[in-house]
C-alpha cells in the first residue's frame, strides 16, 4: 500500500476551499504553478533531505531516497508528491510539513482528509 501526500503553492488551497468540488485536482488549470524559482528551490531542498534525482525532464523530475528504497517524490511544474509504503510514511509526512515552512506551500494529504492545518 502506498501512501501520498502532495505539495502546493498556497493559493491552490484558497481555490480549492472556495471552490468545494470534489474534482478540484482533476482540473489542471485549478493548480497554479510554481515559479521557476519556487521549483529551483524544491528540487534543492529534496537534495539536501537526502533525495537523489532519478530522472529529470524540462517539466518534472524524479527523486529517491538515500534512507528507504520504498519512499520517492516526484517535483513537477505544480505539484510536489511524496509516495511512500511501510516506514517512510512518518518521513514524508514530517517533511511535506516542513517544507511549508514558508508560508508559499500548503500540504495535502489525501489519506488524512485534505489540507494540515497548523
């Protein structure tokens, strides 16, 4: 069994809140993208938490983890998803957290009912 959890830029979840649609994320325009710095940022953040890139194409990249073979994440242009099975579910969720930090990024877990609230 996998677990996900997934990473936007703040304004998706003020969009998703008004908007009350059960198939808000099926709709591409209804995420806003990051910035290239924002994705810049990200993708160097997963590096120093210990993922490796796997693949990386203009529009996304792919990610390992040093620690546990079964947790990955995937950055794309709106989106940043952590999947993981067994031990890695406590890691990225401790980490999609943190990566909120700034305020631009809110984390969704679909699993635990939607939006953290902090």
């Amino acid at each position: 069994m996998s677990y996900d959890i997934h990473l936007y830029r703040a304004e998706v979840k003020d969009r998703h809140i008004v908007s009350k649609n059960d198939n808000f994320f099926e709709n591409e325009n209804n995420i806003v993208p990051f910035s290239q710095q924002q994705f810049d940022n990200l993708k160097g953040r997963l590096i120093r938490y210990g993922y490796f890139i796997e693949n990386e194409t203009v529009r996304q990249v792919s990610f390992g983890f040093k620690k546990d073979k079964g947790t990955s994440a995937l950055l794309t242009d709106n989106c940043l998803s952590f999947a993981s099975g067994g031990d890695g579910i406590f890691e990225i969720s401790m980490t999609a957290s943190e990566f909120t930090d700034t305020g631009e990024y809110k984390k969704y877990d679909p699993q635990d009912g939607g939006w953290e609230e902090i």
